[in-house]
C-alpha cells in the first residue's frame, strides 16, 4: 500500500512476486498509483525503496508489462531499467498479453554484493 504521508491518503499499491532464489531474482509489479500521482516522484520513490529492499536478497530484479504499454515502459526506463529480450504471455481476463521484461541489476545501482 503507497500512503501519500501529507494527505494519509491511499494513493496506490505494488508487490513482490515470483522469487527465483536460484536465478537470484525477484519481480516488482502490478504498481498501481492515482491518477493525480503519475508522472512525479511517487512512483520513482516508491521503486527505489522496494528496489533497495529486494536488492538486500537479490541481485536482480525483473519487471514484467504488456508490450503495448508505453507510459509504464517508459516509467521503468526513466528508473533506470533496461529491455531485455525476455518474453511471457500471460492470460488477462481470459486473452493472451505479451509482456516484454526489464531489468535492474544490483551491479547497475552500484549496491554491494549480497552476503551467502
């Protein structure tokens, strides 16, 4: 749940899925936040801390959205995320979507290794 702390409104919602120990990875998605919060710091803010907490069990983390999805693409390139050429198709209310994964690596932030 994102709280917008001025207002203790409840502006949005993320979550972590589909831990991959083996492959040291870990996906952030289904990010939702009120219209009034896209395109400013809300979003940004709330990725760095959920990245800096997955980045203290993980080495990367995966991000999945429908290919057609400009505004949330671009969202995650403006974080510092990068395509990769990774593809899932995933059933939505019953119809096929193809999503194109991106990435952000703890090497690509700078973060130290995680300990074994």
């Amino acid at each position: 749940m994102i709280v917008d702390r001025a207002t203790q409104q409840i502006i949005g919602s993320s979550r972590y899925f589909g831990f991959q120990p083996e492959a040291s990875e870990l996906e952030i998605g289904w990010t939702f936040l009120a219209r009034d919060y896209w395109g400013g710091r809300y979003n940004a803010e709330l990725k760095r801390l959920m990245l800096e907490h997955a980045f203290r069990f993980v080495d990367r983390v995966i991000f999945l959205v429908g290919e057609d999805n400009v505004r949330s693409r671009r969202a995650l390139e403006k974080i510092g995320a990068t395509l990769t050429d990774r593809r899932v198709r995933r059933d939505l209310r019953g119809a096929p979507v193809e999503h194109v994964i991106y990435e952000i690596s703890k090497a690509s932030l700078g973060q130290p290794a995680r300990s074994a």
